[in-house]
C-alpha cells in the first residue's frame, strides 16, 4: 500500500477522466489516474480512434485519436500517477480518506471520481473455439491501425454503424472488402446501408462464420453458413468483428452507490450519495443528462471543484480562469 494520500483519484481514463486530471491539476490537487485497459483514452481509442467527431467545442473536425493526445498532453501538466491495465475493484473508508483497492494494490486518496463511462467494457466475440489464436494478428474487435488492412482482403462482421462504417473506410485502402451480416436487414443507418450499396463492397447476409481457417496466426480462409446448413468458403487475410461490445459497471455496482440501470445517480455538484465520490461523463446521470464528450468535459471541473471543496473548506468553488493561473507566454 502506497502511504501517500492522493488528494483525488480519478476512475476512468477516458476524455472525461483526462480532461478531470488537468483540472486537478490546475486546482493544484495532487491526481492518480486508474484505467482498466492499457492504453489511455476510454471509447475513443477503444472504439473508434480513426473516426473524426465533429462535435467538440473548438475542433471543426478532430480524429479520435487526435484528441486524446491532445488530452493525454493537457492532462500531464497535472504530474498525474498513471496506473493502467488496472481495475478498481472495491473501497473503503478509513478516517478522513478512503483506500481503493484495484486487481494490483491498495491506494489512499481524500476523494475519489469516478469516469468510468460505460464500465470496463470487452468486445462481444464470435465464440468459436480457435478465435483467440487470431486476435491482434489478423482478427480485430476494432479498426486501430489502417496500415494493417493496406491491400487486404477484408471481412468486416457485423449490421450496425460501425461495421458499416469501417467497410466504407476500409474500401478506400484495402485489396477488397466484403461485409457479413447474419440477420437480413442491416441495423445501421439508410444512408450508410445505401452507400455500402452504392460502394464495391461485397455483401452478404443471413450467413455466419462457423469456421476460421489459418495458421500462426493468420486467417485464410472463413467458412459462412446459412440457416439451412448450405456453406460458403471465403478467402480473409483480416478479420474484423463489430458485434459490439458488452459493458458493466463491474465491481462499482456493489459500492453502494444509487445507480439508475449502469448509470451513477449524481446532484448538482456531480457527487453521488457517497459522501466524497464524485462522478462524471457517460457514467452519470441526472434531469436533462446528455451523453457526449462535450458534456464530460462541462461536468469534469463541476466535480473536481466541489471534490476538492469536501476536503478543504478555504477553496472557491469558482475557479480562476486559466488565463489568471498560467503565465502568459
Ligand atoms: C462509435 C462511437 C462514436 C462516437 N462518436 C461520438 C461523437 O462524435 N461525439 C461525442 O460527443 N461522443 C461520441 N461518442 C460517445 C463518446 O465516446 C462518449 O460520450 C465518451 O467516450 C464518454 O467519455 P467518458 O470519459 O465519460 O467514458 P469512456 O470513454 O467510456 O471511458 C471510461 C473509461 O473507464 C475505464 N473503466 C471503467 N471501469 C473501470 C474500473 N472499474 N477500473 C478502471 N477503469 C475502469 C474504462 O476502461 C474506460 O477507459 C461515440 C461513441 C462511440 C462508441
């Protein structure tokens, strides 16, 4: 157990959790930041790192994966302890702090925030026996690095958005791209459906993959079936699943918190009815909640300010302005 008191330790770190560790840090608190997954930036490096989002304050147009370096960079100037590829498991309260304890260890800190989002979340995977053999290699849960697709044969799985999305992406760069959808009907939005439709994009539907053939590693082949047992072999040098993913809140849910389905119940200062936790972005809600990026980032410093208010009585809810705080150069 690390002896050190931290005064906030943030939960999550996704856009909300990065953008709540520089506010930390501007309000001079001394922030540890604990992520599940081992790379920093929650949904958007999970999910959809090569996908602009049109929708944050200030950014025309921002590549996922743009913005959470710009975030990691903003978040850094809070010195913050970075602990990932750790799960925070449970808590309890001793004096005037609480000790968390993760799937590696024990930390104290005076409060704690939670941007957990949609919880620890894990791709829901095709269930065959081999699947993990390819995993990484030549069978994906996302679109990470295009580079891998470059004059592939490409076999996206999958009726929703995104793997509609990424057919259309990966059209542009790979040998060919042939979307699989088990069910007839497509879930993903009429435009898109139209523009797969449109694109040279091979599709097939009704048919599941019941097979993957390879070696090392390697897709070769994909076997598909159809309901009434007739099979088709397809040649694949990658593979991406999207059947989404499945989220949970996990360990979190046993914490005593109020939550409403897998969302935390929060007040007007982000706190939730455990004295000195606090919450924010997806994993929040409350009258008028709006799940966006935009919206984490309104309500990071909200909770970060009344955090550290619950502890040191002398602080301003208001902050400075960031003009007043930093030296102008
Ligand atoms: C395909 C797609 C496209 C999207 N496009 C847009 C868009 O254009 N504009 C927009 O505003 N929003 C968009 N969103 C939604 C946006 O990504 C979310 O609103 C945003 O990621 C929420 O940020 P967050 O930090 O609150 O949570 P998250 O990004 O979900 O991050 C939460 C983090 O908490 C970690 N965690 C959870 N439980 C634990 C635990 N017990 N211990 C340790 N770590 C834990 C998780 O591993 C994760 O990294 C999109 C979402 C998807 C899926």
């Amino acid at each position: 157990m690390k002896d050190e008191i931290t005064d906030i330790t943030i939960i999550g770190g996704g856009p909300t959790g990065l953008f709540s560790t520089f506010y930390a840090g501007m309000r001079q608190m001394s922030v540890r930041l604990i992520d599940s997954l081992p790379e920093l930036g929650g949904q958007l490096t999970e999910l959809y790192p090569d996908k602009y989002i049109y929708d944050v304050g200030g950014f025309p147009k921002i590549l996922a994966k743009d913005l959470v370096n710009n975030l990691v960079e903003q978040a850094k100037y809070a010195e913050p302890d970075f602990h990932l590829g750790e799960t925070v498991q449970s808590y309890r309260k001793e004096d005037d702090h609480f000790v968390l304890t993760t799937d590696k260890g024990e930390y104290l800190t005076r409060t704690i925030l939670i941007t957990a989002g949609v919880g620890a979340f894990q791709p829901r995977k095709l269930g065959l026996e081999n699947e993990v053999e390819f995993e990484g290699a030549s069978l994906q849960y996302a679109v990470r690095d295009l580079e891998k697709f470059k004059d592939k044969d490409v076999v996206v799985l999958g009726g929703g958005d995104s793997a509609l999305d990424w057919a259309l992406m990966l059209e542009k760069l790979a040998k060919s791209v042939t979307l699989v959808h088990r069910r007839e009907r497509f879930t993903a939005h009429e435009t898109t459906v139209q523009q797969v439709k449109d694109s040279s994009v091979t599709v097939k539907t009704s048919l599941n993959v019941t097979e993957i053939k390879g070696d090392a590693g390697q897709i070769e082949e994909l076997v598909l079936t159809a309901k009434d047992g007739s099979e088709e072999v397809i040649q694949a040098d990658q593979l991406i699943v999207n059947f989404g993913n499945i989220s949970s809140l996990g360990p979190l849910k046993d914490w005593g918190l109020k939550l409403d389905k897998n969302s935390i119940e929060v007040d007007a200062h982000m706190q939730t009815n455990i004295e000195g936790i606090f919450a924010a972005g997806d994993v929040t809600t409350f009258e008028g909640k709006v799940k966006l990026i935009a919206t984490g980032f309104g309500e990071a410093p909200v909770a970060i300010s009344y955090a550290k208010s619950s502890y040191d009585a002398k602080s301003r809810i208001q902050p400075k302005h960031s003009t007043s705080v930093f030296k102008q150069d």
